[in-house]
C-alpha cells in the first residue's frame, strides 16, 4: 500500500467516525439516547491511523477501551449497526 493509499484510508475512516459523533451527539440532544455517552469527536485520526498500521503489518492487536471508544470500535471494524443497537439500549 502506497502512502496516498494509506492517508486516504486513515482519512475515510476518521471522516466515518466523526459523522457518528456527530450523529450521535444528535441523537443525545434530541433525547432518543438517554443514557450518559462519552464522544471521541476529535480523537478519531488516532484509532483510524493506528488501524490502518496494523492493517499493513499485519497484525492483530488486542485492544481494550475503556470510553470514548466508538471511534476505536468503528475503526478496526466494528459493525455500526450493533453500536447504534447498544446506544439505543437493545
């Protein structure tokens, strides 16, 4: 994987991440979430930089996040539909 490849990966992927805080902090707001969620906004260039890496050492790490952990969870591959269904208490 060339480096464009890579940047443009860590990008897409951190992009994906902050659109689901974002939604998320909107779904809190509008009180459909109505628990207490701690947001990653702003620390998802770490987790998606660090799953791309890892992608391309192949290597697979064990991670454990204790909060604030939907970007991490997002960016090693983690099914977004399952994160929503755990928000919204199902």
């Amino acid at each position: 994987m060339k480096n464009k490849q890579l940047i443009t990966k860590v990008l897409k992927t951190a992009a994906l991440c902050r659109h689901f805080e974002i939604e998320t902090y909107k779904n809190v707001e509008n009180k459909i979430i109505r628990f207490p969620v701690y947001l990653s906004a702003g620390q998802e260039l770490i987790s998606s930089t660090l799953s791309q890496i890892v992608k391309k050492l192949k290597v697979k790490p064990l991670i454990f996040a204790q909060h604030r952990c939907h970007s991490i969870y997002i960016s090693f591959g983690g099914r977004i539909e399952k994160l929503i269904d755990e928000l919204l208490g199902k």
